[in-house]
C-alpha cells in the first residue's frame, strides 16, 4: 500500500545541507576502494581523548555511575569548569552560570531557543560556521550575514553592528578562534562588539569552543574569554577541539545567572541531561597530567599552521590573515595555477580525484566569495600534511 509522503515542516526548507559531509563522503569511497586519500576536511582532531579520561570512562562505567545527572550537568563538572576559568583565564566564573551540554551543538540550540522568537534577526560574520545560522532558522529567526573580510580579520565589527542593527535585530553570534577562517577577534574587537550591542539591548552568543587552540606570539599566550566583558555576554565551548573529545558529546554554556532557569527548563524538557559517563569521563580531562598533554597538542597543531600557511603562499593560494586559532586555514584560490581555481567546489573535487587530498569548498560558510575561498583543516598528522603539500605542488606545477 502506498502512502502520501508526511509534509515536512517549512522551517526545514531554510536548513541547507552540510556540503562539507558530501566531500566526506567521496572521499571515504574513495578510500573504500583503496585510495590513500588525505582528509584536510572534517575539523576533528586526529588525536583521541587522553587515558586518564578514557580510564575515568571505564571507571564510571564499573561503578554504575550511568544514570541520568542533573539536567545542568553534574555538579562536581560545574565546579571543574569554574575552576579551569580561574587557572586559563583568571576569570571567577560562578560554578550556577555553567550549563554542562550535550555537545557545543546543543548549547548554541538551547541558547537559540531561550533568546530567538520568529521573525527575529541575528548578526553573524560572513564567512561563519553554516550550523549558528541553522541553530537561528530552527526557531523561526533569521541569520543577517554581514561578509567580513581581511580588514576585519573575517569577524565582525561595532561598526558593523551598529550599521546592520534594525527593529528585528535582537543579538550577534560570533565565534572566536572562527571556523572556517582560524582567525581570532582583538580583545579590543570583542569589547567593542559586546558594547555595541548592550546599547541596542540585544544579547552577545560567542562560541569559544576552539578557545584553548590558540597560538599568539608568545608559547604562554592564550586567548581572551569574552566573559571578560560582562556577565550578560554568553559563551559556548566544548570538549571536543582542545580536549580533543568529539564523539562524547560533551559541551558547556556560560550564562547570565537570570538566564539559567529558562535554559534549565528547556534542557529538562529537550535533552534531559548531557551523557552520563561523558561528564564522569570530563572530570579527569581538568587533571594536571591531561591538560599537559593537552598543551603538548597544542604546540603540535602550531607547529602545523607554522608550516602549512607559508606552504599553501608559495602554491599561490592567498592567505591574508595568519590564523592565530583552531586547525583552519581560510585560502583564496583565484591566484593558483589551475584551470578551475574560478570554482572552488569545482576545484574541491579535481584536488580530490587529481591529488588525492580532500578539502572544503567556501560554499558552506556563506554568500561572501565562496567560490574563491577553500577551508584546509591541519587537524592531521605533521607527515600527510607535508604529503599533501607535494601532492598540490604536483597537482598546481604540472
């Protein structure tokens, strides 16, 4: 018996879909059919969560510590993260502003569905990760992209915010270190941002989840929290990048306190609690020994960027702003010798058949050039990196 197909709701038809998981996808088929292909796409670390925290995992396990938590997360996690503010930032974060969530993800949809009525417009940079503007649409608003270019390091400016703001606007969501750019906003940036938008009585979101990568000029830089600039600011950020704990699912948000039992009440009701033996598991992530291989991680993924950006400028590809952050490098490739360096998702996929490297095409950040632009991800070993270098210069030189 055949049946009418279900309507799909109308806000789906704003979500567009995630082009980078289709080059994902050729490529795995790629390697399925014996390819050495190398992935410079999906922004993962290639390393895994440290023993201490996998041992910590195991551990709850044994002890049946499985079982739903408090919807805003364990209490001892809360404290943890507090503290871990206090040492990386000198920042006194109260422990009842942090919100433990199931993955950044779900922090950028609880705060989307706490803060976005229908109708509503909200600022973002152009390029940006493709998911805030969706996490917006989901909830009837509307993601205003403002293109940001090398003069404002690909984020967004007061100046912007004042200029973009209208009678539908009601906040920014930002993300320092960026994904695709790697690019992080000046302290001075984000001060003046959240200013801008306090005197418009809108809310600040930024995404901070690749704040502990980042590398300034000196080894003991570190970037600033925008927490700095006000307890109405709101921040997101997650085990997943620096504590390199992608499939745990395991995030936090940073709220105003006024803000905490609206989010409370929809994460009761959306999601119920964070995984169980994730949070358990993140309590050893803050332990002295991981977070020094954590920082050893670090150094690692620097000394990629150090070599991959001057690498990717002798190919031709134009890199204006060096990334201080993350594992991206945001390439402007009309200026590469190649018959196909006008498109990049054209581009994307001869690299892809003809060099065997996969990338990102600039057509998932947004409408600013993308087909000009590619994302490298640096989130691989140090070896397949400089391969895939040769294997450009091959590709661009023949």
């Amino acid at each position: 018996m055949s049946h009418n197909p279900l309507q799909v709701a109308r806000r789906v038809d704003a979500i567009e879909p995630f082009r980078v998981m289709e080059m994902v996808k050729a490529a795995a088929s790629m390697v399925r059919a014996g390819q050495d292909v190398i992935s410079m796409s999906v922004g993962e670390p290639d390393f895994t969560a440290p023993d201490v925290v996998a041992r910590a995992a195991m551990d709850a396990i044994q002890r049946g510590a499985t079982q739903y938590t408090e919807s805003l997360g364990l209490p001892a996690l809360r404290d943890a993260i507090s503290a871990h503010y206090a040492r990386a930032c000198g920042l006194d974060i109260s422990p009842q502003r942090i919100v433990v969530t199931a993955g950044a993800s779900a922090g950028l949809l609880l705060a989307c569905a706490a803060l976005v009525a229908e109708g509503d417009e909200v600022l973002m940079p152009d390029p940006s990760y493709p998911c805030n503007r969706h996490f917006v649409s989901a909830f009837g608003g509307r993601a205003v992209l403002v293109p940001s270019g090398p003069a404002e390091r690909y984020q967004l400016t007061a100046a912007q915010v004042a200029g973009r703001w209208t009678e539908r606007t009601r906040g920014v969501i930002v993300a320092s270190p960026s994904n695709p750019t790697g690019t992080s906003m000046t302290p001075a940036q984000t001060r003046d941002v959240v200013a801008a938008v306090r005197a418009r009585g809108g809310f600040s979101i930024v995404d901070e989840i690749y704040q502990g990568l980042y590398y300034g000029d000196k080894e003991s830089d570190r970037a600033t929290s925008a927490l700095s600039f006000g307890d109405d600011v709101i921040t997101v950020n997650s085990f997943s990048k620096y504590f390199s704990m992608t499939g745990w699912r395991l995030g936090w948000l940073v709220l105003p306190e006024s803000l905490v039992p609206a989010v409370e009440k929809l994460a009761q009701n959306l999601f119920i609690c964070a995984p169980a033996i994730a949070q358990h598991a993140a309590l050893a992530a803050f332990h002295d020994d991981a977070i020094a291989i954590f920082e050893e991680r670090r150094r690692e993924f620097r000394r990629r960027r150090d070599f991959l950006v001057p690498a990717l400028r002798d190919l031709g590809f134009q890199v204006p702003v060096l990334p201080d952050g993350a594992f991206y490098v945001y390439a402007d490739i009309t200026q590469v010798n190649h018959p196909l360096a006008h498109d990049s998702s054209a581009f994307g996929m001869a690299v892809l058949r003809d060099a065997l490297v996969a990338l990102v095409p600039g057509d998932d950040f947004g409408f600013a050039a993308p087909k000009q632009h590619v994302r490298f991800s640096y989130a691989t070993k140090y070896e397949r990196i400089e391969q895939a270098v040769d294997r450009l210069a091959t590709l661009i030189r023949r």
